[in-house]
C-alpha cells in the first residue's frame, strides 16, 4: 500500500514538473498546424505566457521550414530573457527570411544585458556584416552610453546606406545630444533611403493594423485614408533625428 501511495507521489511530482514543457510543445505544435488567425493568436498568448519557459518551443518553432512559423518564434522569444533566447534571437539575425531577422533584433532590443549590447556592437561595427543595420536599429532601441558610443563611431566612419539610416534614426530615438554636429553634416545627404527604418515600418505595421481594425472602432473613422509621413532621404531622416534631440521644430 505504501508503494503505491509513494509511487503516485512520484508521479504527480513527475506531472508537476514536466506539465509545462509538455504544454509548450503542445501549443507550439498547435501554433503550426492553425490556420485560423484566432487560434494563432490563442495559441501564440498561451506560449508567451509561460515568458521563460516558452524559449525551447520557440527554438523549434525557428527550425520550422515556413517563414510565418518561425517569425512567431522569434517574437515569442521578446518574452523570454534567458541565456538561451538570446542565443536563439543572435542566430536569428542570420534567418533567410527578412521578417524574422527583424523580430530577432528588437528581441535583442528587449532582452537587453551587457552581453548581448556588447555583442551588438561589434557586428555594428564590421560594416560588411549583412546584420550591420539591423544591430544599429537594436542598439537604437536599446539606449545607454555603449550603444550611444557604437552608434556615434558608426557614424563618424561613413557607413553603408542602410546601416547610416539606421544609426541615424537610433541617434535620433535615443536623443543622443553629441550627435547633433554629425546630424547637421547629414543634412546635406540628399540620398534617397533604400527602405524606411525599421522603427518606421513598425509603425506602417501597427498603424496598418488599426486601419484593418474592426469597422465600428472610433480610430477607424478617424484614421481613414490617412497616411503615415516618413523620411524619404537621409537628410529627411536627420533633420527628423535632429528635432527629437533639440525639441525644435515639432516632430
């Protein structure tokens, strides 16, 4: 009689410790096979309510052969801040698929440590790394006195395109005051930029997504056929950076 009461014991300890993998599985397995938006959203909460357990099942998740699935799991892992998410969010900078590389840098963004900043830094400052500008946009998110000195360095050295769009607009977002000279010279940069930063296609995102809304929602009415102005040039986007740290012009 009392093995059998020690071996439920054992049991119910073994259900209790396992009962949250197994569900994270589940609901990962779950989030793959729906095709329904309603079930992914479920699916998608009830994954990144277990914050730091949801990293395993994230992991596979971006091992997943569709992109769709593994943009998921990268934006699970923005709720997990383990040594393990941060490995599988750096890894996934070097994602084939544009929307999960981006997902992966603001998850870096929010799972912020002196690791990872530090980490950041050096691919931002290899101007040849593919992940040049998607570290700038990280860091400009990120803020602090090392990612305000990466961003400023990569300033000075005259970067590519996309990445100066990148430093320029984080320069700008984290109001970095000993930009400004720099920022003034960029004025003169009438180069058009090769796609908006990534904070401003965030923003096309969510502001896209409030216009799809439901119909009876009062910012719909309010927001239809408006559109969001962005910089177009880089001077544009320094001019824009310019106003955010001096509070001069309006936004």
């Amino acid at each position: 009689m009392y093995a059998a009461i020690g071996g439920l014991v054992i049991a119910w300890a073994l259900v209790l410790v396992f009962r949250t993998p197994i569900q994270a599985r589940y609901w990962a397995w779950q989030l793959t096979r729906s095709d329904e938006s309603n079930w992914q959203r479920h699916y998608f909460h009830r994954l990144a309510s277990l914050q730091d357990a949801c990293a395993p099942a994230a992991g596979s998740l971006l091992r997943h052969a569709r992109p769709e699935v593994r943009r998921n799991g990268a934006t699970l892992l923005h709720y997990a801040r383990t040594p393990e998410a941060r490995r599988l969010l750096l890894a996934g900078l070097s994602d084939p698929d544009a929307g999960v590389r981006e997902a992966a840098a603001m998850g870096l963004a929010v799972n912020h440590d002196a690791e990872v900043q530090e980490a950041l830094c050096e691919i931002l400052a290899d101007f040849r790394s593919p992940n040049a500008a998607l570290a700038a946009a990280a860091l400009g998110r990120m803020g602090g006195d090392r990612a305000s000195a990466a961003l400023l360095d990569a300033l000075n050295r005259e970067p590519p395109l996309e990445v100066k769009a990148e430093v320029i607009d984080g320069l700008g977002q984290i109001r970095v005051a000993e930009a400004v000279p720099l920022l003034e010279a960029a004025l003169r940069d009438d180069r058009p930029l090769p796609a908006p930063p990534l904070s401003d296609r965030l923003a096309q995102g969510a502001f896209a997504a409030l216009l799809t809304g439901p119909a009876t929602a009062p910012s719909a009415a309010r927001l239809a056929g408006a559109e969001l102005e962005l910089p177009a040039t880089i001077s544009a986007l320094a001019a824009r950076s310019l106003r955010l740290i001096t509070g001069q012009g309006g936004l």
